[in-house]
C-alpha cells in the first residue's frame, strides 16, 4: 500500500520529534579546522561555516568543506572566547552546500 502525502510528512514528523535533545536555531560564524592530530605537521586546514542550529551537546554547520567525513574530529570557534573539539557525526553534500552535524567532545 502506498502512503498518501500527508502520511509521509506525520511520518517525519514524528522522526523529528524523536530527538534526544532540543534544538534551537544558532546564527553566526563559525570556524573549524581539521585536527591533523601531528603536532609537527603540516598547519591544519581552517574552514568558515554559519551555524544553522545547536543543542546542548553539539550543532550543525553549513560550510565548504567536502574532505570531512563522519568519525573526523575538528576544533572548533564559535567566538572569540567559545570553541573546543567536535566529531564530525554526517556530513550532507547537495550540490555546492555542504552541511556537517556536530558533537561537541568534552
């Protein structure tokens, strides 16, 4: 049997509403750069974004970076006095926008 329209959108609905924590809408700047882990590498790619929302244990982020992959971990600077390391939890590649979900590691 096939789902109606309004089926499918209660259906995500619904998957949406299943999250472990509350989201709410982030704006500004944010910048990260891959942790290349080698303290005597080469100096670690740093890349702009604009958050598009947070939770109490991470964000997401639309940026250019299309070399990040899930299991990644960045450092991350929202402010000038805010930042720290991050997992790079998916990354989503629609044509050139690229947006990255996030968890902040303590």
């Amino acid at each position: 049997m096939k789902k109606s329209a309004a089926m499918a959108s209660l259906d995500l609905v619904r998957h949406v509403e299943q999250r472990r924590e509350p989201r709410w809408k982030a704006h500004g700047e944010i910048w990260f750069s891959l942790d290349e882990g080698a303290p005597a590498g080469p100096a670690p790619k740093e890349v702009l974004g604009t958050l598009l929302d947070r939770s109490s244990s991470g964000f997401r982020a639309q940026h250019d970076c299309k070399e990040l992959m899930s299991g990644q971990l960045v450092r991350f600077r929202m402010k000038p006095s805010s930042g720290g390391r991050a997992r790079v939890m998916w990354t989503r590649i629609i044509d050139d926008r690229v947006e990255s979900g996030f968890l902040i590691v303590r």
